[in-house]
C-alpha cells in the first residue's frame, strides 16, 4: 500500500502534478485565489479567455443563478494578448503549477497569431483552444459546431505551437464524437469538456429574458451529468487524454469523471461557491485512493465497468 | 442579523460587502452579496458584524430561516469601500429602501472618527413607512433626517430626491453618500452632474464570486475606453460620476 499514491498525469507535453485543473472563466488569473489556497498544490491553471485585442464583454445582467446552476452571457471580456503578457503573467510565472491559456479568435488566422504569440513564452505550458464559447457572436461555437471548420482551427493552431495543445469541446452539437474524432486528426493533444451548454430563463413578470444576451451558457451541477455521458462517449472514440468539466462540485464527481475515461478534470462554478473546491478535491483523490489501496491514477482513468 | 466572528471581517470599513453561501443543498448554489451593516462590538472590542436584509427572493427567505447559534459560511470583507475624509464637513447621505444598509454603518463611522463634530444631513426614502429602516439610528446619532414615502404613509409624499435637491441647490455638500434603488441614483447622477458636487454610490449586482474571477457583475463605465466596471472588485462603491446609469 503506497502512503503517497501516484496523481500525476500528462496532457501532451505537459507533466501535471496532479489531475486537478481550473477551468477557465471561473479562475481569474489565478492571483484572485491566491488568498484561499496554494496554487502550486493545483495540476494545472487554465486562465480567462484570452484574445489578440482586449474585449470589454457583454452589457450585464451577465448571469443569473438557474436550478441547481447558474446561466452566465460574459461575452469573453478579457484584457487581450499584449496586457495579459504585461499584468499577469509576471505573477503567473511565479508558479509551478502549470498554465494553460484558453485562446479564442473571430478569424482562423487570430486563433494562429495568438498560438504564435505564445510559443514564445516558456512559462506557458500550453493552449486551450475555445472554439466553443456560446456567448460570442463570432468565433467560439462557429468553429466548434462544424467538423470541417474546427478541424481547420486547429491545424492552423498546431502548426504554430509545440506547447500542450487542448481544445475545449461544445456541448451544443448533435454529436460530440464527430467533433472530437475530427480535432484529434488535426493534431490536438487533448480533448476539454464540456463547455457550457446553452440555456435561458425569463423574468416572468416583465416576460423579458434575464440575461441582455437572451440566451447563455448554463454550469454547475445541473449539467453534471450531460458532461459524463460525452466524456464517456468521446471516451470510447479517442485515444489522446480528455479532460472532464462540468459540475464538479468535490471529490465524488472528479471520480466518476475519471472512471468515465477523464484524465484529468477541471473545477469551473464549484470555484465561485466554494474558492477552495479544486485543492479540497487534490486532497480527496489522494485520500480516496489511500482508502481504496489505488497506487496510481492510471488505475481508476476508464476504469467503468459496463 | 448579527454574525458573531473573527479575523479581517471586524475590520471592515462602510460599503464594504461580504458573500454569503446559504445552503440549500445544490439549490441557491451561489454565494450572496450583503453589505455589512455594522461592526458588533461589546465592551469596546469588535466582536461580530450586522447584516440589514429584505426578503424579496429565495435567498434571503433561507436568510430569514436562519436562527441564534448556527452558522453562516461567509467570504468577506470585499471590494472598496465609502471615500471618508476629515476635510468634508458639510454631508448628505441619501437612502432609498434597504439600500440604507451600508449608509447606517457609514454614519456610525463618521459619528466616531469625528468624535460627532461632523453630523450628516439624512435623506431617507421608501415606498412605504415599513421600508423605512434605520430612522432612529440616525436620529440617535443626532443627525437631521428628512424622510419621503411614496405613498404619504410617513413623511411627504414625493421622492426622496426631490427634498434632497432643493437641499443641493440651497447649501451645496462637500460630499454625498448614497445607496439605493438604480433609479434613484440615476436621479442623483443627473443632479450631482448638474451641479459639480462629489457622490459616491454603492451599487448593487448579482454577482458568483465577489473576488473579480466570473466578471459577471459589470456596470457600464462612463470613459468608453474603460467600457465596464466590475462592482465586486472596482467598486461597490463608485464616484457616481464614474458611471453610465
């Protein structure tokens, strides 16, 4: 029985120390939770959505709390490229935990400028390609609704980094697969999902919808089991490591997405209710393994029995 | 509601906000933002903080449910609070409804670091004369309160704003504190502007994390360069003239 079972995991070239990240949108630049945990006892940070020029977001009301859920329209409001390298990644750098940068463009050749721009930073361990956010009009979801087109996003994008290179999957598609069997051909290390998935609630009294955007993407525990069922899904058609996200509020589901065939997971809305949710789940995968006599992550990663 | 506690939250300054998780299990999954309302003290030593809350949703009927001796899990205190100087003299501060929450506590700090030679003058508004909180606080710190309902069932009959203006224009404030509803301080906005006087407002936002991470509490910012301002971590508390309201 080993006192300090084996967590680590790779996503590409990426060594994560463990298998616990944060998932981008719901993290900052991780300096914001710097005040509730060690970030250096994470697997891996993947920051705010980043693009070549800064985005100033959609007007508010950007989110409203919805059963067991919350709906969020932020329009990937973020400080672009040039103050993301100048404001946060000093502190970034000062971690050992690995950073992923979530990128996002309205062009395909925005998408390959911001991967070029990159790679020229060490420090960054690797990509997370967004081609599915449902709130912008642009980009996001157009690229990732479509095979062909999302296969052309990250070619251009893998042509253009060594780095670690992820794509976050939409759930918003009538097959997950299709997506996914097309990015891993086009060069992708590793699949992230789900994104949220789109949603909309209405304030009754005024018969308008709550959100200015209209619709916006629905997290949290609601979606739990819609992430599960694509990350097994996907699972059984891919061959590089997927990442699990959404709804993970603690331990027990970082498990399931695990034995479901996640390599890794991601913490997104568990982090606004509850900061320390991502190192509160390191600790409950190790302390899960110790009590079921598991040696290594790799024996519970797929481990389902159907 | 008084919250018995340690740490940084007794050091909280007026228009400072805490986030409070309210369980329910995965029902009311976000944290809420309170403004503090007062720092408990007992036999001179802080000891707790006060939270000033109405019932209007799901979340603050759990609140209410709360009873003596449980426990709240709160995250606090947050954002910026009200800008308070020895050099204002002259100063209004103007409530509407609950948002007379932060501007007691406020009120209560001025009271001290004054030692009470600076008394504010109080304009309180409600609909009714059952949203109008607070009265006797002021009045016990010996501040002029004016109050306005707008159904005639305590004080005159009109807005608050409208005394409040007549006020403005007759001996101008070095510094107005307000809190309360969006059309409010639009109202005050406009008079403010008009006038060259200095207000800062605390503005309420349904917000997820209340440390600058979801970005989903943005108000508009006046500099179109700036485009939003994010109320948790620029704010609550902003120079009116700051915003687009």
């Amino acid at each position: 029985m080993a006192n300090h079972p084996k967590t680590a995991v790779s996503i590409g070239p990426a060594d994560l120390k463990n298998c616990v990240m944060t998932a981008s949108g719901t993290f900052g630049y991780a300096g914001e939770f710097a005040g509730f945990m060690d970030l250096n006892r994470l697997g891996g940070i993947i920051v705010k959505g980043l693009s070549l020029k800064p985005s100033g977001g959609n007007p508010p009301p950007r989110i409203v709390e919805t059963a067991c859920g919350m709906l969020n329209a932020i329009g990937l409001e973020n400080v672009g490229l040039d103050a993301f390298i100048e404001k946060k990644l000093p502190f970034l750098k000062t971690l050992s935990t690995p950073v992923f940068v979530n990128i996002y463009g309205t062009t395909i050749a925005e998408y390959a400028e911001l991967a070029q721009r990159l790679e020229e930073i060490p420090e960054i361990a690797g990509l997370e390609v967004n081609i599915s956010c449902p709130n912008v009009k642009k980009g996001g979801i157009a690229f990732g609704a479509d095979p062909a087109t999302a296969h052309d996003v990250v070619t251009a994008v893998r042509r253009k980094t060594t780095k670690s290179l992820m794509v976050k999957l939409s759930p918003n598609v009538t097959d997950i697969t299709h997506i996914a069997c097309s990015v891993v051909d086009a060069g992708a290390d590793a699949l992230s999902l789900i994104n949220t998935i789109t949603g909309m609630a209405i304030d009754v009294e005024t018969r308008r919808p709550i959100l200015a955007n209209i619709t916006g993407g629905l997290s949290g525990p609601a979606i739990k089991p819609v992430a599960l069922r694509m990350v097994w899904q996907v699972a059984q058609k891919v061959d590089i490591p997927i990442v699990g996200v959404g709804g993970i509020m603690g331990t027990g589901d970082a498990l399931e997405f695990l034995i479901a065939g996640a390599s890794a997971v991601q913490i997104g809305t568990a982090n606004f209710v509850n900061p320390k949710t991502a190192v509160e789940v390191v600790d409950g995968i190790e302390a899960w393994m110790k009590a079921n006599e598991i040696e290594n992550i790799h024996e519970i990663i797929g481990s389902i029995r159907v | 509601m008084g919250l018995s506690c340690e740490g940084t939250l007794l050091r909280a300054v007026p228009g400072q906000f805490i986030m409070v998780r309210l369980k329910a299990g995965n029902d009311l999954l976000l944290r809420r933002p309170f403004s503090i309302h007062g720092i408990v003290t007992s036999r001179g030593n802080p000891r707790g903080i006060e939270l000033l809350y109405k019932v209007v949703g799901k979340g603050t009927f759990r609140l209410s449910e709360y009873r003596e001796g449980d426990s709240l899990d709160v995250i606090g205190p947050l954002g910026n609070g009200f800008t308070i100087s020895e050099s204002y003299e002259r100063i209004h501060i103007v409530s509407g409804g609950i948002g007379v929450a932060p501007l007691r506590f406020l009120a209560m700090h001025i009271e001290r670091v004054t030692g009470g030679k600076v008394k504010p003058q109080v304009f309180l508004g409600g609909r009714s004369d059952a949203d109008l909180l607070c009265t006797k606080e002021f009045i016990d710190l010996g501040l002029p309160v004016q109050i306005t309902t707008d159904d005639g069932s305590s004080g005159d009959q009109c807005l608050i704003t409208d005394p409040w203006e007549v006020s403005v224009s007759v001996n101008p404030p070095q510094m107005i504190y307000a809190c309360g509803p969006m059309s409010m301080l639009q109202c005050i906005g406009g008079i403010v502007s008009k006038h060259g006087l200095l207000c800062e407002a605390s503005i309420e936002s349904a917000m997820a994390c209340g440390i600058g991470a979801c970005l989903g509490c943005v108000v508009r910012a006046k500099d179109i360069n700036e485009q939003y301002k994010h109320v948790c971590i620029d704010g609550p508390v902003f120079n009116i003239q700051d915003l687009k309201i």
